[in-house]
C-alpha cells in the first residue's frame, strides 16, 4: 500500500488519522489551544458558549428563512393586486425598529436581511 503525503492537499480534503473522513478542524489539539483559553475552565465555559452560539446561529438562520417565505408572499399578494414588489416606507419602518433595538449595527443588519428577503418572487 502506498502512503500519500497530503499535507499540500486543503484541510477539507485531507482525512483524519484512520482514514475514514474528513479531519476535524482542531483535530488533536487540546480544548485550550482550540479555543485560546489558558485554562481547562475557561476552556470548556468557552466550548459550551460555543454551542450554544451556534444553535441561536441555526435559529436565526431558520427565522430569516422563514421571513423570506413570509415576505414572498406579501410581495406576490402586493403585485397581483397591481402594486410594487418593494414598499419603501414599510422598509423604513424595519430599518428604524433595528436601529432603535441594537444601534447603527442594527441598521446594517436589516439592510441585509431585507435583501435576503427580497426579489423571491
């Protein structure tokens, strides 16, 4: 059998030790060098906060589908009665909530996800 040195391959394409999947990005490190804590505490108080920021991430992603969806049919109803896909003063009343809940960031942050959830029909 004939070794392959992989180490020129992407991390995605190279496979773990055994050679049965993709290798773990952190793969053999300790939860202190993957997280950059320097100590086992904070180490794993980082590693649950980790996952509990990607299942609000999984959620978050899920009502910004779920919006779009929402939204697509407002704009079909809106433009089969004769209107236009977009109602700019609507969209500023989204702006303005943002703004006022989270600040400037807040602004930005809507002006992407009314991109996202427009044009779907």
């Amino acid at each position: 059998m004939t070794t392959t040195d992989t180490t020129a391959l992407p991390t995605s394409a190279r496979t773990d030790a055994e050679g049965t999947g993709p290798r773990t990005p952190g793969a053999g490190k300790t939860a202190a060098e993957r997280t950059g804590a320097r100590t086992d505490d904070a180490a794993l108080l980082i590693t649950d906060a980790r996952e509990r920021i990607d299942a609000l991430d999984d959620r978050i992603i899920g009502l910004i589908q779920e919006r779009a969806a929402v939204s697509a049919v407002i704009q079909e109803a809106r433009i089969g009665s004769g209107g236009r896909r977009v109602n700019l003063a609507r969209e500023m009343e989204v702006l303005g909530r943002y703004r006022d809940a989270l600040g400037r960031p807040g602004t930005a942050l809507a002006m992407t996800m009314l991109e996202l959830c427009r044009g779907r029909v």
